[in-house]
C-alpha cells in the first residue's frame, strides 16, 4: 500500500517534469541585413569587383592570394596595357597562375 501511494504522489510530479521537457524551443528571430544604400565604384555587387577600376588597396583586400606586391603589378599591368578584356589576362602577370585565378574569378568582373 505504501508504493502505491507514493506512486500515486509522484506521478504527477514526474508527468509535469517530463511535460516541460518536451515544450518545443521557440523558433529563431531572423537575421536583419543592413545593405548600403550607395555602392563603391569599384565594386559591382557585393562580390563582384571590376578589375578595370579597382585600386591597388582594394584588389589586396579583396581577393584571396594577392598581397601588396601582387595588387600594385595588376594596376601596373592594366596602366601599361590599357582596361583588361578578359579575367584570364590575369594569368599574364608574374606571380598569378590558374589556381589563384580560379580562387578569385567569381569575384572579379570586366565593365
């Protein structure tokens, strides 16, 4: 008789233990995104950067691979030969070779 009351006493501790476990989790606010209201010249879209306009500085801080040196050799190369035709003319300048082309090409685009 005892078991069966403390059964009795427990259960419905136990029920509204497990009732609270198994509440749903509320779902995630959404995320907000803040677009600029004017874009950089130099910059297509949020990924896309001209490679006819773009400065030394911003070459080296947006793409993968190019460092200060490599960054001032493309600006050189395009004062020299006139706006580039093709992304591939990258390949032309010493130090650039298909793999980091490959690793920056959906980021770079011709006007």
């Amino acid at each position: 008789m005892r078991n069966t009351v403390l059964s009795y006493l427990l259960l419905p501790l136990l029920g509204l233990s497990l009732s609270v476990q198994a509440a749903p989790t509320p779902a995630p606010a959404p995320a907000i995104e803040i677009i600029a209201p004017h874009a950089s010249a130099t910059m297509r879209t949020a990924t896309q950067l001209d490679l006819n306009t773009a400065d030394a500085t911003t070459l080296q801080r947006e793409l993968n691979g190019i460092g200060k040196a490599k960054a001032e050799a493309i600006v050189a190369y395009r004062e020299a030969n006139g706006p580039f035709t093709a992304v591939d003319e990258l390949l032309e300048i010493k130090g650039i070779g298909k793999a980091l082309l490959e690793r920056n090409r959906d980021k770079l685009t011709l006007q």
